[in-house]
C-alpha cells in the first residue's frame, strides 16, 4: 500500500513554506521542505492583501520543491482570528456542531455569518448551579480572511482539504517534545509579524494568543532608529552580534535590546494573564521557535523576563528525515522555521 503523504502551507508575513511528511507504519517522515519569499506588503500582519503575488509565490514554491501532491493542509492566524475559553451547556458533538453558532453570537466581536467557528472541547465542568458543562476553546475566523488564504492556494492550483490554526499547527508540531518533568509549558512561535502564544499540559491546549508583533519590529526600530533602509537593517539585526562594537554596532545592539524587552513584556502580560485565569497549571518552561526566535538576545530576554528557561523547539522530533534533498546544516537551518508547516501536515491525520 502506498503510503500516506500531506502536506502543510503556511502563508506568512514574509515567506510562503510547506512541508510534506509521510506516515507509515515505521512513523512520520519528513520528506520535502520548501519555501519562496514574499514580496514586501503582499501579507500584511498574516493577513493576504495581494493576492496575485502570492498565488505566484506558491506556484513557485510548488516548481522550485518537487512536492508529491496538491492537496494541502492551510493555516490561519491574524488579528481577525479569536480564541477564547468558554463554558457551554454540556451537549454531544453532533448537537454541538449544529448548535455551535447560536452558543456563541453573544461572545463574538463579529457575526456569525461573517465568521468560521470551530469548538475545541478540554474537560466536563460544573457550573455554580451544579449544571453539567463542556469547557473548550472557541475559535473564531472572519470568513472573508480564511477564503483569501484558500483562494491564494487554489489560484496556484492546489486543492485545499482543511484550514487550521497556526497556533494548532504549533501545538502538534512541539507539544511532543516529551520532557516528562514538565506538566504546562508555553510554546511561542515567532514570526515577522505574527506570534502565536500557546500554554498547554502534555498536548492539552489550556491558552492561545495571537501577537502582532515579530521580527520584522526589530527591523523596523533598527531601520529607523539608524536611518538605513529596511534590507539594510535586517542584515545588521542578524549579524551584529559577529560584527564587532564600532558605533554603529552599539546603536544597533541597543535599539534590539530596547525592541526585545519590548516584545517581552507582551509576552510576559499574555502569561501573567493566562497564570491569573489558570493558578492551577502554572508555566514551567517555555519552548520558542519561528524565524523570529533568532534574534540574539531574545532568548536569554525572554528567560530573564518571565523567570523560566527558555529552549528551542525542534519541530522535526521525532520525525525521520526522509531524502529531502537538504544537508545536515540546511535541516538546522529550517528547524525553527518548520512548526507551523510541520504540525499543518500532521493535522491531516
Ligand atoms: N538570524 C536571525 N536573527 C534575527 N532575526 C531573524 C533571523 N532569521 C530570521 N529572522 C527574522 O525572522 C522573521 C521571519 O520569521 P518567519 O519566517 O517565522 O515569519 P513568517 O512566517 O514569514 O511571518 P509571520 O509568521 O509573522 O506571518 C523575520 O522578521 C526575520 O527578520
Ligand atoms: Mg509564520
């Protein structure tokens, strides 16, 4: 029998990137790997604004890896995406899907016509009045962004089975990492603009948050604050840590500090504020990954700030690497940025 491949897409703020794994019998192997940058502005803050350029940057991605389907897992994750925990009366799945809609209109910022919603179920609670509840994650996606993503695929002649969560997508992809000694951990993925936050115990999601804010902030306080184009700052954001400390340097080292604390001080509100609606399952550790985790400094920022060790994720536990074409320093290379497209594909299953 011919085994079972699928592939995730995810369409970012600064690239487009899609992995195929297969599964089989021996396990999960990670077979293709491949991504295309996207021209400045062509998504904005996850969200597509020009759609035709990234329907090209897919069909370019799709000539450049030679990809062994067109049917894709999609990810979402933008400002238009909502999650939040929620206490519904206690139904059974099939009444809960029918239903799902008239539950929540009164929690939602936008209508329900306009919206894709999905309820992701966690535990049986009892309410104050002793009556039986599902509590679970609401998720809420302006259907108008959802469709742009699908459409951006499809255009490029693929044919899109499901859309997730990215936030999803990086709860599959490295809740895994079993360290048996952790019971909650916060898993951040950071990318040019968007930051997905998720605290979960052995796989059970308990908080999601989706940050705008990334990488690509640094650039821009870099750009500014030195005056030098945006290409121009993002390489000195990458490189100045091996550059020596003329000046120049200096100032870039501290605008980057100066924008990490920042963004680490977000981060710290979202778990104060997860740790204020959960006392119980306290963060133990967190686990960083997204192209925006490679900052200098930020790491050691974020351990400092939040009072917990910091580790990077590996999105490739405990795949096998199948012949994918890339060496063992390319494979490093792509690890941090591989969570989302990694747990898409792991999703179709
Ligand atoms: N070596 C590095 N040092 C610092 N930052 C880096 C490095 N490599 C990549 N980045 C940053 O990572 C960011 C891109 O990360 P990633 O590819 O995960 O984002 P994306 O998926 O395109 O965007 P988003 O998830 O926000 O929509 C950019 O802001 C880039 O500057
Ligand atoms: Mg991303």
């Amino acid at each position: 029998m011919a085994r079972r491949t699928a592939i995730g897409l995810d369409i970012g703020t600064s690239v487009v990137r899609a992995v195929e794994l297969s599964f089989g019998r021996d396990g999960v192997t990670l077979d293709r790997f491949g991504q295309v940058v996207l021209p400045e502005g062509a998504v904005r803050d996850g969200e597509v604004v020009d759609p035709e350029a990234v329907t090209a940057a897919i069909k370019t991605l799709w000539t450049a890896t030679r990809f062994g389907t067109k049917r894709v897992v999609l990810g979402v994750a933008n400002q238009r995406v909502i999650v939040r925990q929620l206490d519904l009366p206690w139904m059974e799945q099939s009444e809960l899907r029918k239903t799902l809609a008239f539950h929540v209109a009164d929690f939602l910022p936008i209508s329900v016509e306009d919206s894709v919603l999905d309820f992701y179920p966690l535990e049986e609670v009892t309410s104050d009045e002793g009556a039986r509840q599902l509590r679970g994650l609401l998720v809420a996606a302006q259907r108008d962004t959802v469709l742009l993503n699908v459409q951006c695929a499809e255009k490029a002649g693929l044919r899109v089975e499901s859309v997730d969560l990215t936030s999803f997508a990086v709860l599959r992809a490295m809740g895994r990492q079993t360290d048996l000694t952790v019971g909650t951990e916060a898993l951040i993925d950071v990318g040019a603009r968007v930051t997905n936050i998720v605290v979960h115990s052995a796989g059970v999601p308990r908080f999601v948050r989706i940050l705008l804010m990334g990488g690509q902030d640094v650039t821009d306080a870099v750009s500014e604050q030195l005056g030098v184009p945006l290409d121009r700052a993002e390489g000195l954001k990458q490189n100045f840590a091996q550059w020596g400390s003329d000046d120049q340097m200096t100032m870039v080292s501290r605008t980057v500090a100066t924008t990490a604390q920042d963004f680490v001080d977000e981060i710290r509100g979202s778990l104060d504020y997860y740790a204020a609606s959960s006392p119980a399952q306290h963060v133990e550790r967190i686990v960083i990954s997204g192209g925006g985790s490679r900052l200098e400094g930020l790491a050691e920022t974020l351990a400092a700030g939040t009072r917990l060790p910091v580790v990077l994720g590996d999105p490739f536990w405990p795949l096998k690497l199948g012949r994918t074409g890339l060496d063992a320093e390319q494979i490093e290379f792509i690890k941090p940025l591989a969570a989302v497209p990694v747990g898409l594909a792991l999703g179709a299953i």
